[in-house]
C-alpha cells in the first residue's frame, strides 16, 4: 500500500469534517439570531416590566424602589375591580358574537356557489383597515346628532340610542365594533378548516338522510373541533386586551367601558404618569392570561388524548 492512497482517504474525511462544521456553524448562527432577537423583543420587556413593577418611575427622575407598593396601591384603586368587571364583560359578549358569527359566517360562504370571492373579500375587507380606522369609522356611526345609525332610526321613526354613551349600550357598542373588525380572519381560518374536510363525509350524510342541520351539528362541526378550541383560546386572550375601541369611543376616564388596557394607560400616561403603577398591573393581566391559557390546553389536551 502506497503513501498516497492513505492519505487519500483522511483527506475525505477531513474534507467531509469541515462541511459538516461549516454547515452546524450556519445553523447555530441562525439560532442565535433567532434567538437574540426573540431575547431582545419578547424576554427583555417582560423581566423589564416585572422590575418596573416594584419601582415608582415616571422615565424622567431617577427610578425609587418601593417594593410591593405599586400592587397594594393597585388594589387599593376601585377602578382596578371596575376595569376587571368591564374586560370580563367585554369578553362575554365578544364571545357571544365574535366567537358564533365566525363560524356560522364560514359555513354560509363554504355553501355559496356563486360570487364566492366576492363574499370572502367583503368579510374579510374590515381586517385590512388599520384598527384606529376602524373605530374611527364607527365612531361616526354612534354620533348621536349626525351619526349613520340614529339617521337610519329617525328616518324609520323609531327612538334615537346614545350609542356609547348610555351605561346600557356602550359596551355592547363596543363589541359591535370590535366584532366587526376583526370576524373577517376568523371567518376564513373557519372557511379553510372546512374545505379541507373529506366530501366523503358529507355525501355519506346525504345518503343515510342527514339535512344541512344534522350534516352541520354531526359532522362539520365535530370536525372543526380543533380549530375551534384554538380560536376560543386566541379570542379570549385577545379580547381581555382589548384596548383601541375603548380608548378611542368613549375615552380612558369613562367607568362604565375602562378595561384593564384602558386602565394601563391612565396609569401610565394620563392621570398618575407612574409607569410602575402601570407595570404592576401590566404582569397581573399576563400573569392572568398565563395562567388560564396554561389551563386551558392541559383541559384541552386531556380530553383529546
């Protein structure tokens, strides 16, 4: 055997060493990309807020430790359970309308055999507006002198509404709202769900004498089960932040709509200028939100195993 075809086969093996080297390199780099900038955008905000949340820091003097004065003070305010007790019902009733709406939307438009683009441009038309549009738009609708809706009622000779400004409406106005900007996602991530499902299922329906309720309740959605429990938990999560449709409608100092959002930013830039205060509740909501979504997917995943 000579010299040169032992060192043959080392080169081979060297050579193969530095590919597989300079490949792990590329990959580590893209982690640690990755990872930086989730670290700087996601993990440096949260340990950031937590910190902030025991200091009294108005971001011009020098930060002042206080410990667990900024909670105490928190439960301490009223508006803290007033805030709670509008974001829950702003939840319920998002629920009510922006969960089932969705759904029944979906199926409507996966029935339609004509104009479908049409259709599913039109619902989905809202979600690409900005959300400050949005509401901007709808506050032209609520205007209780000139507005859309109380033109349409004196014209129809029915009593004009104080839209958001009556404690009876103002929060379901708000929901309206919010329903009405944000269903056209939902609707098609329902729509796609179900124009994925097997045709089979619905034909053996058709042929064992199953009409639209029965194929709707037996099989499409038992089908759209996983999708569904996804979208109820994105919703909830969602809807406790809500903040634009308040802020914007009826303000950040009116008790019957200041949710916990709303309530941040009073703290934090209106009234107490005090972005401790506001940090304090800022992790209760995420401690809150963490703790029901952890929750509902151990639920979940228990019951689909």
């Amino acid at each position: 055997m000579t010299a040169a075809t032992l060192v043959a086969p080392l080169r081979l093996r060297a050579g193969g060493f530095r590919r597989r080297l300079g490949d792990n390199l590329m990959a580590y780099g893209f982690l640690a990309a990755g990872l930086l900038c989730f670290a700087l955008f996601s993990w440096y905000p949260l340990v950031r807020s937590i910190t902030l949340s025991f200091q009294q820091d108005n971001l011009v003097t020098d930060p002042q430790w206080v410990g667990l004065d900024n909670y105490r003070a928190l439960f301490a305010d009223p508006l803290f359970l007033t805030a709670i007790r509008n974001t829950a019902e702003f939840t319920g009733l998002a629920l009510i309308f922006g969960y089932a709406v969705p759904i029944g939307l979906a199926i409507l438009l996966n029935e339609l055999r004509h104009f479908t683009t049409y259709f599913r441009l039109a619902v989905y038309l809202p979600v690409m507006l900005p959300p400050i549009v949005s509401a901007m738009l709808w506050q032209f609708f609520y205007d209780p002198g000139q507005g859309l809706f109380n033109t349409l009622l004196h014209g129809a000779h029915l009593p004009e509404s104080q839209w958001v400004q009556s404690p009876r409406t103002a929060m379901l106005s708000l929901v309206l709202v919010s329903t009405w900007a944000n269903l056209g996602g939902s609707t098609l991530m329902y729509l796609a769900a179900l124009q994925s499902l097997p045709p089979e299922l619905y034909e053996a329906a058709e042929l064992d004498g199953a009409g639209l309720w029965q194929r709707i309740r037996r099989v499409t959605l038992p089908q759209l089960r996983f999708i569904m429990l996804v979208m109820l938990l994105l919703q909830i999560t969602a809807t406790m932040q809500v903040f634009i449709e308040p802020f914007q409608l009826t303000g950040f100092t009116n008790p019957d709509t200041i949710t916990v959002m709303t309530l941040i930013y009073r703290y934090a830039f209106a009234v107490n200028q005090d972005f401790g205060l506001a940090a304090a509740l800022s992790v209760l909501l995420f401690v809150v939100l963490s703790a029901f979504a952890a929750i509902y997917l151990r639920i979940t995943r228990e019951r689909s195993a």
